[in-house]
C-alpha cells in the first residue's frame, strides 16, 4: 500500500521570458485601468454626446485597424516586435482610446473623471443643474488620470 509514502508535487518551473512577459502584460493592464472618462461641452446633450463620442471611436477604430495612428501609437516597431498577442492587443485599445480622446478635446469637449452622483446629472435630461454642472467641468479642464 502507498500509506505512509508522500509523494511531494513539484511546481513546474516558468520560464524566465515567460514570467517577464506575463508581469509585462499585468503592468500594462493595471495601467490601463484609470476609469471611464466623460465629456462635456456646454450646449450639447448627453445623447449628443455620446453621438460624437461614438464617431470618435470609429475613426480611433479604423486609424488603429490600418495603422493610420498619427500618434504613432500602432505604426511604430516596438509593438510590432514584441510578438506577443495579448501585449499587442492592449497597444492597441490603450491607442483607440487615446485617439478617440483627441478626436473628442479637438471637437471642443472636455474630458474628466466625476463621482456617481456628478455622473448622474450628466447622464440625466437637460436641466438647469446639468447645465451648470457642465459648465463648472469644463471650466476646470480635461483631467489626465
């Protein structure tokens, strides 16, 4: 019989490169993971809003998708040389993000992180205290998180 005998499991060993490349791959996700932003303009509605903002993500998508990325944020060679799939695939969303985030501020909207109460007013119907409220944030200026 086996009673008495032990037999330990060993952890397989990880390789070097791929430990590396999973911590690279967590860094870049937990980077990644500031928040939703919303944008405001005054004079313009929350489903206006959200009309433009889904058109900025079109162009961010298709800039991406062809390797357009006036940032350079796709076209340039190291994601290109990393070989990773997954690492490659956060460049990639982290560059539609930023894309679309310059499309929004070059159509004058201001972007920025607000609590669940800010957010919402903004998501609600036009009133004098959304309003003010846009206003107020677009006084302030875009946030970087």
């Amino acid at each position: 019989m086996l009673e008495g005998r032990r037999r330990r499991i060993r952890p397989l060993p990880i390789p070097g490169r791929l430990r590396s490349g999973a911590v690279v791959l967590l860094t870049l996700l937990v980077a990644g993971c500031a928040g939703p932003r919303d944008f405001v303009r005054p004079g313009v509605s929350w489903a206006e809003t959200q009309e433009i903002a889904g058109a900025c993500w079109d162009v961010a998508q298709d800039q991406v998708r062809s390797g357009r990325s006036s940032d350079g944020a796709i076209s340039g060679g190291a994601v290109a040389n990393l070989g990773a799939g997954a690492i490659r695939g956060v460049a990639r969303s982290k560059a539609k993000n930023r894309l679309a985030i310059a499309c929004m501020r070059e159509r004058g909207f201001v972007g920025t992180t607000v609590s669940s109460q800010e957010r919402e007013i903004l998501r609600g119907p036009d009133s004098p205290e959304r309003q003010a409220l846009v206003e107020a944030i677009h006084a302030r200026g875009d946030s970087d998180d």
